[in-house]
C-alpha cells in the first residue's frame, strides 16, 4: 500500500448520540491509535482504555473506526474526542539470508516507519520551536524562566489584590465608624437647647441648663455645661456658714479669704451656679443634706451647681482651675 496522506489526528466534538468516530488516516492494529477524551477546549484531557473504554475496527494498512464509548451511554456535549496514531518505536521485521522475498512485508515495514515519522512529526508541530532563521532565540531555560516570573507576577498581583481588598474594607469600617460619629454628635447637637445657656458675656444672672432627671437619679456623672465668667459683677466677700438661698440670681462668684468655709445646706430651690476662688489656703467646702455630689475641689477656682429635681437637692462639683 502507499501512504498519500500525512494526517495522524482527528478530533470530535461528543453531541451525546453518536458513539462511533471515523480514523481518516491509516494504521495496523487497534494498539496503533490512542483515544483520549477532555472538555470541548481542550482542558483536562483523559486517556481511555482500549478494550474498556472503546473499540477499533479497520485499520490493517486501512482507514477504520473507534467504538466510543463500547456501552453505555453517549459522551455529552461539552467533551471532545481525540483520536491519534501511537505505533510502537520498534522494528520487527527481521530479514534473513537466502529466505525469500516477500515485497508486502518489506512495504508493509516501510508504511509502519512512515506512520511513526508522521505521528512524531504531529507531536513536534505542538511544541514550542524557535525560527528556522535563529535557531538560539529560545531555549527551554528562557520558557521555565519566563513561566517562573509570570508565576511570580500572578502571586504578585494577588497579594496586591488582597492589600486592595483589606484596603477597601478598612476604609468601609472607617465611613462607618465616621457616619456614626457624625449621626451622634448630630443627635447631640439637635438635643440641646441653646436658648437654655447664657451666653460669654452675659451677666449670669439666668444661666440655667435644664438635666435629666434620670441621669441625676443613677450614680454616673453628668457634665453642666453652665455659661459664666470670673468677672461677674457683684462679688461677695463669704465667710463662715452659708445659705444659697439668700442670694438672688442663679449664678454669683465668690472670693475666698484663708480659713474661710463655704457651707452649702440642702434647701427647695432650682439651679444655682457658683464659681468660687479660692485665693488663699485652707479653704473648706461644707455640703450637707444633698442626695448626691460629683466631683472635687483641688485647685483655685470650682464650679458649685446646686439642683433640685422632684424635691431633692444635688450638688456637682466641677474643678474649673
């Protein structure tokens, strides 16, 4: 026989309902081809079993078939079929001296070597070759190098993929977190009542911030903000035993002579505010009948607010020095 052609692979797309595939190229035997099925591009590619997994008819020198799958059911569309030659790299023809001559083994010999030139030629048509012009332009160094830095380059990127991702997330966390002080110092501002606090440069005569009288019946300390200035007009010199209600208005400042006392007595009154300096040493606080007191005098200057709310009087003590 000759051999007119130099194709040694055929390839099938599976449609689940075909299960035999035409060899449109030459061979002996069943052992002469390999089968092999993988997904429609290529990828994951399976090598089958002949005898198991498909069967052969033709060949002989001939074209012929694969039965695939023997039974069962038909491969599903999605996979694809491979069908090469994979002839045995041996030479048994063995020629003696005086025998006779037998002119279809000795063709038959020659279309076997011609089949193995074809598959080893379809072997080498997928690999990666340098131009026939410069033989030395790539070398399998310089493809395990280049597939080491691509390797490198992916890991790279997706580290600095997951640096985005922690970036993206952290700056999402601080919006949050940014949002909710925002929301709160909103709520904060829209719940005080500004016509409530006297102003810088008011006389203090009506400064006054209502409180809660929740916050003031638990043992947590409230902050009053209470408008005032050390240059009120007015100041009283105070020493000795001290009622607050014997002064008009809610807020007066004191000055504070050495071994002076101070002494604030629990009565029915609203809020009152006094700033006390204490300019000389061994000054005495006095609070007596109050609910609850907050805070310490420890420097030159404390903010005294005296509260009654349903009937109890609480002072806070505020040091302002």
């Amino acid at each position: 026989m000759t051999i007119t052609s130099t194709s040694s692979r055929v390839q099938y797309a599976a449609n689940g309902a075909a299960t035999i595939w035409p060899v449109p190229f030459a061979f002996h035997g069943p052992d002469d081809l390999a089968v092999h099925l993988s997904n429609s591009d290529g990828s994951t590619p399976q090598a089958l079993q002949q005898g198991i997994d498909y069967g052969v008819t033709g060949g002989d020198g001939e074209i012929g078939a694969v039965v695939c799958p023997i039974s069962g059911f038909p491969h599903p569309e999605g996979k694809l079929i491979t069908v090469t030659r994979a002839v045995n790299l041996t030479q048994d023809l063995d020629l003696v001296n005086l025998d006779g001559f037998d002119a279809e083994l000795i063709e038959r010999q020659f279309d076997r070597s011609r089949m193995i030139d074809q598959q080893l030629q379809e072997q080498i048509d997928r690999c990666i070759k340098a131009p026939v012009t410069n033989p030395g332009a790539l070398t399998f160094e310089d493809i395990v190098a280049e597939r080491t830095a691509a390797q490198g380059a992916a890991s790279a990127a997706q580290a600095a993929r997951n640096d985005a991702e922690n970036a993206e997330n952290g700056a999402v966390a601080a919006l949050a977190q940014a949002q909710a002080a925002r929301d709160q110092a909103q709520a904060h501002a829209a719940s005080v009542n500004v016509e409530n606090l006297a102003s810088v440069d008011h006389d203090h005569d009506d400064a006054y911030e209502p409180l809660n009288p929740a916050i003031l019946k638990s043992d947590t300390h409230a902050d009053l903000t209470v408008g005032f200035r050390a240059g009120t007009t007015g100041a009283i010199e105070v020493s000795g035993t001290f009622q607050p209600t014997y002064h008009n208005g809610n807020v007066r400042r004191f000055n504070l002579s050495a071994n002076s006392t101070l002494a604030f007595v629990a009565g029915n009154f609203g809020t009152h505010v006094y700033l006390v300096d204490r300019s000389e040493s061994n000054f005495t606080l006095s609070l007596s009948g109050f609910d609850k007191v907050v805070g310490a005098v420890g420097g030159r200057y404390a903010l005294v607010t005296v509260i009654a709310v349903d009937g109890r009087s609480i002072a806070f003590i505020d040091d302002v020095s």
